[in-house]
C-alpha cells in the first residue's frame, strides 16, 4: 500500500492534504482490514450513539430505567421554561455556560496524530453552532427559522488538568490498535486508549481511526468511566485531515448533541413511529444524507417535510445548521440537572 505514508507528511503539517481521493487506489477498498492508514474517509454519515447505548444497557440494564428517570425531568423542565418563549433562557443557571473540553488524540501512524490547529478548529464550530452565530444559518429554509434554538453554551479547550497542572486541554497516545469501534475500548488505557478525564466536570473527546462510522456518543445518565463522545480523524475539526463532505466540524456538534441527551430527529425507527421527544421537530420517516432539497416529505409531514437541516440528521456537514428551541431546552435541561457540575454548576 504505496498510501500509508503519504498522506501523513509532517505530523503538524495541518496543510491541506485532506485525504481526498490519495487512499482508495489500492486494491480491495480495505479501511477495516489493515487500518494503516489507508483506510477511506466514509462518503456518508453514520453514528454509532444508540448501538453503543443499547451495548450499556446489555450490560446494565438499569442505565435504561435512569435514562428514563432523565426524560420525566427533561419534559418537567420543558414544560416550565418552554412559556420563556425563545428557547435560550436559562433559568436554573446564568448563561452562557463555559464547557471546559479534553481532547485525547489516539493515534497508530502519523495521519492518525492529528495536529494542535486541527484539534484547535474544532471549537469555534460548537462555539458558533451552539450560540446561534453559524454563518450557513442562512441556509435555513424559512419554514423553520422561527424555530432555530440558540443553546447558550461555550466551549473552550481545558487549560487545567484533573491534577491542577496547566495544559493545553489536548492528549496524545501512541496505541498499536489499527481502529476502533463503538465498544468504548478507545476510552481506557487498558484496552489501548486514553482513560477520561473526571467526567461530570470535562467534556471528553477521543479522536482516533473508527471503523465504518464518523463517531458516537454517550447520553447522560451513563457509566462514568466512558462518558464522552468520540469522533473519528477525518471527521474532526476543519484541517489537516479532515476530509469532505465531513470537514466543517459537525460531527462534533451532533455527537456533543447526543451528549446532551438529544435523539435523531427520525426517532432512530424507520417507520413513522419513532419520537425524538421533541415537539419543534417534525416527525420523519428516516435518516437524511448528503444534500437533500427542500422539501422533502415523509411521515405525512408535508408541506415543509423533514427538517433535515438539523445538525441531529444524518447529512452532509454543510447541509446542517441549526438545533431547534426544544432542543435547545433538553439541552438546557440536561446541564440543569444530569449534567449540572459542568461549567463550575452546583
Ligand atoms: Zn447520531
């Protein structure tokens, strides 16, 4: 595989060598079989969030109960703050809050060791996408732009360490695993991962090689020892490996999504019967990819169809752009409560 090398270059490069097309000219489209670095950056999204989660309840399968313990108080909390109208006030605590961020880049070639800028790039997306100031906002069909949610909270790349020591909010591990799955292993040192930072206090983020998904994540409520999300290389940031149609951060912004107790907008069913628990969403019959136009139509939900420019949707990075009000408060609603120590909360 003439390919192993060259699309690594300087660890730090950050240049633009993208990974577009220079992986695939080999032989049998591998990606899974060797993952040495020669694996194809996927054409279409894919999460892993509710296999992994329906891999915890096999475990423990009074993760279930808790999570929908959760959703009574998430609806509560709707209830009450749904009346403050625009979807952005936060009641229990001032906004914005200020989420402090850990990324540990997990890597097994020089690709794989993303550099700083791109680990960098990633924040000002959930930065813009969280807070309403994305400039693709005008993308929003109109239909809908009464509904788009600001959820009020700030991201930045910790500069302290669990120990109190400074840091640049950035881990590095060599590990000898080709790629990982949603199984968590990335998430422990044990398995050849990196273990979290404390988890109610740190939004952790593994970056690493992922076979056949662009990331997952974990709803609250879960195990501690591998809440976070994880996102793989060549979805993460907006440089140096990130590779189209998935190079403009938004994996990032979906899976921290997920993180915050939100569900696909279809409902994770294919048959109209599914709910994300979200009333502002349009019921939808399924997944959205690539660069749908509008409108297009399931589940009866004409005339505007499914909102498949929400960043919970399965399309391409610059198809997504925004989170609506009632997403913004189960979000909001998530940091009152099961989330509630982030940001220097109670
Ligand atoms: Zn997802």
């Amino acid at each position: 595989m003439p390919d192993d090398q060259n699309d690594g270059g300087a660890t730090d490069g950050g240049a633009t060598d993208g990974g577009t097309g220079n992986t695939d000219g080999g032989n049998n489209d591998g990606g899974n079989a060797d993952g040495g670095g020669g694996e194809t950056p996927p054409t279409v999204r894919t999460c892993g969030t509710m296999e992994s989660y329906q891999l915890l309840v096999a475990a423990d399968p009074q993760y279930a109960d808790r999570l929908a313990a959760l959703e009574t108080t998430t609806t509560d909390y709707i209830a009450l703050h749904a009346q403050d109208g625009d979807g952005s006030v936060m009641a229990a605590r001032s906004g914005p809050i200020r989420i402090p961020v850990v990324v540990h880049v997990v890597y097994n070639d020089a690709a794989s060791n993303i550099s700083d800028a791109q680990v960098q790039s990633q924040i000002p997306v959930l930065n813009a996408d969280y807070h309403k100031r994305n400039t693709d906002l005008k993308n929003c069909p109109k239909v809908w732009e009464g509904v788009v949610g600001d959820v009020n909270i700030e991201f930045y790349l910790a500069t302290t360490d669990p120990t109190g020591a400074a840091t640049n909010g950035i881990t590095r591990t060599s590990t000898t695993v080709a790629s990982f799955t949603d199984d968590n292993k990335v998430k422990s040192a044990a398995t050849g991962g990196h273990d979290p930072w404390p988890t109610d206090t740190y939004l952790n983020i593994w970056v690493c090689k992922l076979a056949s998904l662009l990331g997952y994540a974990q709803f609250p409520a879960g195990p501690a020892a591998t809440d976070g999300v994880v996102i793989l290389h060549t979805a993460f940031g907006t440089t140096g490996t990130a590779a189209a149609p998935f190079n403009l951060g938004r994996t990032a912004t979906h899976e921290v999504g997920h993180w915050l107790n939100l569900r696909h907008i279809w409902g994770d069913v294919t048959d109209c019967s599914g709910t994300d628990f979200v009333s502002d969403t349009p019921n939808a019959g399924g997944p959205n990819y690539g660069k749908p136009t509008f409108p297009h139509v399931t589940c009866t939900n004409g005339p505007n169809g499914d909102m498949f420019v929400n960043f919970m949707d399965y399309v391409d990075d610059d198809t997504m752009v925004m989170f609506s009000k009632e997403q913004a408060l189960r979000m909001q609603a998530t940091l009152s409560g099961a989330r509630s120590k982030l940001g220097g909360g109670p």
